[in-house]
C-alpha cells in the first residue's frame, strides 16, 4: 500500500529512512576517504566528520526504533559465538596455528 496517499508528499517515516540512509552513505564515503589519506592533519579532519555522521546515523535509527519504524532481531548467544570464532579465524589465523 503506497504511503504518498492523495499526494501529500514523504511520510515522517520515509523521510528519517532516507536521513538514515544519507548518514550511512557519507559513514562508509567517508570511512573509505579515510583509509585511502595518507596525511596525518587530513585523516584526523575526516576523522571528526565520520564521527559526526556516526552519530547521526546513530541518533536516527534510535528515534526510528523509539517508533517502532526500524526493527532489528536480537542476536541468540549462540550466534554472537559464532560470528566472535569466525572472526578470530580469518582476521588472526596465526593465532590459532
């Protein structure tokens, strides 16, 4: 069922999905931006903009949770287990040699 009914324009929930998306979107542009700068004052400013759009990012998806608009399934313990062994594995395989 379309939200736009009677042309009224975005919901307040389609809205925040798209500020939420933005945010996530400049997180990894910038993240990338990051890792590919050589220049110690020039990471340390993209630093402080990826720490701002974090924040964000974070701040919306709460008020969207707060909504009920954004919902996410909460990890048994067996797969936080999981997903903790598969990364000691392949981020330090020497480890476990």
């Amino acid at each position: 069922m379309p939200n736009n009914i009677n042309e009224r324009g975005l919901t307040d929930r389609e809205m925040l999905q798209l500020c939420l998306e933005l945010e996530k979107g400049r997180c990894r542009s910038i993240g990338n931006t990051m890792l590919e700068t050589s220049h110690t004052e020039l990471r340390d400013l993209y630093r402080t903009f990826f720490e701002s759009a974090d924040q964000n990012q974070v701040s919306l998806y709460e008020l969207m949770s707060s909504k009920g608009w954004y919902k996410t399934d909460q990890a048994s313990a067996e797969q936080v287990t999981k997903v903790q062994e598969f990364m000691q594995n392949n981020l330090h395989p020497d480890h476990n040699a």
